[in-house]
C-alpha cells in the first residue's frame, strides 16, 4: 500500500536522535536546529523526558477523561506557577490544531457568535475552523470555508474597532510572533489595541502559542513580551518535546460545563508526564532566559552576514530574510553541513527553531556552514 503522497521529503532516514543531533540511516549526523517545527523543546532524548515516560509506562499509560488523572492537576499547576498565568484553566488535547478548534468553540460558546477576525500570514492549523482562520488559500477546503472568517492587516487598528463592533465576532486569535507565515510580529500599540477592542465588544481575545509557547521566545509565552492578558492561550508543540501533547488555557471568567469540550487521547498519563519533564528541565537549567540570550547573540552575529535583509523573531524563534528564496540554501545546508534548517510561507526566510538546550557552539557552526554557502 502506498503512503498518500502529501509531503515533498529530503533524502534523510532518522533512526536515532541525542541532544542536538539526529542521526541518518547513512551514519550521518546531522544538527538539528530547526527541532521538528519547534517540537523538540529540551533535545532529543533528555534523560528527565525517558525517565518520566518509562517510569509513567510501567504503571499506566492512558485511560479515559472518565475518571481522576491527578497528573493533569500537577501540570496545571506546574503551568500555573511557570507562566504565571494565574487562575486559568487547563484543557488538554493532542495537537496544535485541535487546540486552536478548541479555543474556537469555546469563544463561540463563550459569546454566542460564530465569526471570527485572524489575520494575514497567519497559521493556526490544517482542519475545520483552524484552518479557515489560517491565511493559505490552497489548504482550505469547500467544507472549511463555509466558516466565518475575516482576515486583517497587522496594525490596521481602524478595521478591527469596525470589524468588532458589528456584534457578530466570537474571537479574534493572533500570533504574537508568527510562525509559518514568517516570524512578523504585531507593535506594542496593536496587540494592547486588540486586548481592549475585544473586551470593549464581548469578543475573545485568542493568543495562539502553538508554536512560540514554553519558552521559546524568551518569555514563557510569546504575548508576555506585550503585557496583554488573552481570554484563551492555545499551546501544543514544544510542550511535550514529541509527545503529542497540545491543550487550551481558559481566563477563569469562562465556566465550564460537563460535555462542552471533549477528547480521547488528550491529557493521557504518558501526555502529562511528557509535558512536566519539559516544565522541569525548564525550570532547572533556566531554559526561558537561555533562549533569550541565545537569540540576542544570534540576533548580533547575523547582522554581519551578507545577503541577509531583516533579522526577524525573538528568543529561539528565529529568521533571517534573505533577497532571494532559500529552498535550494535550506538543501545545500542539509546536505554539504548535515544542518537542519526551516522554512516559512515566505519563500526567502530561512527559519531556525533549535531546542532550547542549544549552545553558542552550535550556532557557531551553523554560522560558519551559511558563510561558505553565501
């Protein structure tokens, strides 16, 4: 049976992983500075992530939300007292998508309205109203857009206050540092428009942190850099560092009630092991602030690189835009250096999206291999 022919892959067989490196069926080792789309938070195959999982599979490994898993309050707490979101509610699910469909209904609930406001470039997941609320025409489906969904200019504060006060909006959901759509980022001024906006029009103000979540951008969530307050944060890769893990944080304004939201797999013993041994390798080696200096360094060397036009995101969600497309760069890196590197919706960013454990050293090579290929 043949695989549905879906994703353009380079020629690499991963059979093992350590840290900051994955190695190939060839015997090749490559550093992966790109983790997976920013899933891999801690590095592969930390010892505190094999030790919680294999303790956690010799008791159990999964039953259903039907009765009491004291793990998903240990996380909740543990995110609680991390993020210092306070008072907010944990519902977990099993990816990034699911986490924003979740964000979504619950807006709608929430409000009573169905519409919703995202914004150009944006990436908020492949399937139902995630994906109609993402800005990429080609993946959205006849079923998809049958949703409601407007689409905005970053900072075009005229036509959001417009857009909102028609009664009919249940969400706005914006990225506080893009992701797939190439690491652009809100001023100060449009994201503290936005929180008030939604609050002056009984609109739920949804910060997407799929990706720039758990530290990654120097703060435990990206929106923390604005001093916003969100009604819902949606949160998924980085958070189980491969383990599908993904989950919501409602503001406790937002009342649950039995059956409102659902899932099978999420919140599973083996997800919340998952996501603790990331919050505890974050806490103990202080990967948040790593991330910020690392990417303050990686921000400096960058700006003696030619070619390069804009130095884009922050922490260890990264990019440098260059002035022509880098797909063939991104190969010649994987193949002449055996360096992983991302891309994005526009063609010329190069992304980089390493663990958070990465050192100066690593960079340094990455910077040594784009020199010879610029």
């Amino acid at each position: 049976m043949p695989l549905f022919d879906v994703y353009p892959l380079y020629d690499v067989t991963p059979v093992r992983a350590k840290g900051m490196y994955v190695y190939g069926a060839d015997g090749k080792k490559y550093l992966d500075l790109y983790g997976g789309h920013a899933v891999i938070s801690i590095g592969h195959q930390h010892p505190v992530y094999k030790r919680r999982l294999r303790k956690q599979l010799s008791r159990i490994g999964f039953y259903s939300n039907a009765i009491h898993n004291p793990l998903q309050v240990q996380l909740a707490n543990e995110i609680e007292a991390q993020s210092g979101c306070e008072g907010y509610q944990l519902f977990m699910c099993s990816s990034g998508a699911e986490a924003n469909e979740n964000a979504l209904k619950l807006a709608s609930f929430y409000t009573g309205k169905s519409k919703i406001v995202a914004f150009k470039n944006s990436f908020h997941g492949r399937t139902s109203a995630a994906v109609a609320a993402t800005d990429t025409p080609k993946i959205i489906a006849p079923l998809n857009a049958q949703q409601d969904v407007e689409f905005l200019e970053f900072g075009d504060e005229k036509a959001l206050i417009e857009t909102l006060k028609k009664g009919d909006v249940c969400a706005v959901i914006i990225e506080a540092i893009q992701g797939v759509g190439g690491l652009d980022m809100p001023t100060h001024e449009f994201m503290k428009h936005v929180e008030k906006s939604c609050n002056e029009t009984n609109t739920c103000f949804i910060a997407d942190e799929v990706q720039s979540g758990f530290g990654r951008s120097g703060k435990f969530f990206a929106f923390q850099h604005y001093g916003v307050t969100p009604d819902i944060i949606s949160m998924a890769k980085g958070m189980g560092n491969g383990f599908p893990v993904g989950g919501i944080l409602a503001h406790p304004k937002i009342k649950p009630w039995y059956g409102m939201l659902g899932t099978t797999f999420g919140g599973n013993h083996l997800a919340c092991q998952a996501s603790l041994a990331v919050l505890e390798v974050l806490k103990k080696k202080s990967l948040t602030t790593h991330a910020e200096a690392l990417g303050e360094a990686f921000m400096e060397r960058s700006k003696t690189l030619k070619g390069v036009k804009l130095i884009k995101g922050k922490g260890l969600m990264l990019g440098l835009e260059f002035d022509f497309e880098v797909g063939e760069l991104r190969k010649r890196l994987i193949y002449n250096h055996g360096i992983f590197t991302g891309g994005s919706s526009n063609k010329k960013l190069l992304r980089i999206l390493p663990p958070l454990t990465i050192e100066q050293k690593h960079f340094n090579q990455f910077f040594k291999a784009l020199e010879q290929e610029l």
